[in-house]
C-alpha cells in the first residue's frame, strides 16, 4: 500500500500551504495524500446547532465536493474525508484506516477553528495514537524537501516509537544534512553528548560525527533551538515529544510548544518511547 500523509484542512491558506508541502514530500515516496476536514465540532461551537439541518446538510456536500475537487487537482493519488465527529474520533478513525507517515497541519499566523480544535479536542488521541506530527508555517515559502535539518536534543536518551522510526525512507531520500542543537545551561559541564548519542543511535539522520552537535549557551531552550535554526539556516527543526508531554502538553507550556509556536521553518514532531 502506498504511505499515506494526512493532511487536515480547513480550506485556509495555512491548510494550502500544508497541502502543497505535503504533496512535494509524498511524491518522493510514492505516496498519496488524505485531505482530512472536519466539519463542525459542536462541543466547541455550540451555535452551529442553531442551523437548520437541511442547510447543514447542504454545506456537508459542498464541503465535501470542493475537498474532492482539491484532491484532483493534485499531482498524486488523493482522496478527501469529511467527518462530522469530534476531532479526537476523526483522527482515531484515520490513524486506524490509514496508518499513515505523517499528520501534516498548517500552521496560522493567527490562530482558527482548526487549531482551537487540534489543542482542545485531538490532544488525548494523538498522544495514544503516537504518530509524526508535521506544523508548516503559513508564511513558509519552499515547497521542496529539507536540505538542512536541526535536531532538538536534551541530556536525556531517548527511543524513537515504530512510527517515528518509519520514516527512515523518507529522510534518507532528502539526503539533508542534520546538526542536533542542545542548549546548555549558561555555566557548569555539559551533557549534550548524551542526546547526541541518541540521536546518533537512532539512525534517521544518516552519519553524524561530532561536527555536527552544535550548542547553545545562555538562552532558554526554546529560544535557543530557533536561534540555532536560523543561524544554521536549516529549514526543518526536529523535536522530539515525549509520553508525559506529547502534544498534551506541546500546545501548552512545553518547550516543543514554543518551538512549535515561534519556528519560522517547518517543524517535524517525532514520538518517544520514554
């Protein structure tokens, strides 16, 4: 079966931009593309509720018949999904059926319906379901496949979960070149060996030598991490989310968070075991 990306669309610019770069990554892979909408989530917008059925109705199918249109358009296999369920029970849903490479979002520059839904609604599934997760800036201006990459790495180890680690092919076929970027604290002796160790033993990232730990003093983690991205001029920043922060906590107060928050480049979160 060809890999599958699920990309989930609200038909904004951000959800475009998504889109597009989804497509440029599939491609390599032989893969195809799920355009995932879901249409109404009435725990959060409760006055949808005052529409009349037969007008919500109507908009389901036109809804659903410019989703398909989209997904025609496209350069590769496509196929569109609209689900009038929660969030949590789509993505579930999906995961399920598709086992897909990655979740793709676009991310706004202002904040919309889908990302109200994607922090309140899919956090508790996307942390059981433990998939890849990619956030690309609506601002984002390439469509074509990381050159430069930037891996965040505490002083902690680390084991990549079987969906993170399914995605070796698709790395391996960008041929980027990968620095892990710790950030230190601003006095005493540093770990970064231990997170570059692992980033080392996980094999996503093809050979690294110890030219390719870069550190970061004198700045807090998330600042650092971008500052390194930038200074690097790396066009994907790697995270890495944890069980007891996944995606629970990234939208909220962890340092993925601001990362994924503040990042002016595409930013590809992968599952930890621990």
């Amino acid at each position: 079966m060809q890999p599958a990306f699920v990309v989930l669309t609200d038909f904004s610019s951000a959800a475009e931009r998504a889109v597009r770069y989804a497509t440029q990554l599939a491609q390599q892979v032989r893969g195809r593309l799920v355009l995932l909408n879901v249409y109404q989530d009435p725990l959060l917008e409760p006055e949808a509720a005052m529409v009349t059925i037969p007008l919500v109705l109507q908009s389901r199918r036109q809804t659903l018949a410019d989703l398909a249109e989209r997904a025609r358009q496209l350069a590769l296999p496509a196929e569109a999904e609209l689900s009038v369920e929660t969030l949590a029970d789509t993505v579930a849903d999906v995961v399920r059926r598709h086992q897909p490479q990655l979740l793709v979002l676009g991310r706004a520059k202002d904040e919309t319906l889908l990302d109200r839904l994607v922090r309140h609604q899919a956090a508790p599934i996307l942390q059981a379901a433990r998939y890849p997760l990619l956030l690309v800036p609506e601002t984002w201006p390439a469509d074509a496949a990381p050159r430069r990459i930037v891996v965040a790495a505490d002083e902690h180890g680390f084991w990549l979960t079987p969906a993170s680690l399914a995605l070796r092919e698709l790395l391996a076929g960008w041929q980027a070149s990968t620095t892990v970027v710790h950030v230190g604290p601003a006095h005493g002796p540093s770990r970064a060996t231990v997170g570059f160790e692992a980033v080392r033993r996980c094999g996503l990232f093809g050979s690294l030598d110890d030219n390719s730990l870069y550190e970061v003093r004198e700045e807090t983690p998330a600042e650092g991490v971008v500052h390194a991205a930038r200074e690097l001029q790396a066009d994907l920043v790697v995270v890495l989310a944890r069980p007891h922060s996944f995606l629970g906590g990234l939208f909220h107060r962890s340092v993925t968070a601001q990362v994924l928050r503040n990042s002016p480049v595409p930013v590809l979160v992968l599952p930890t075991m621990h």
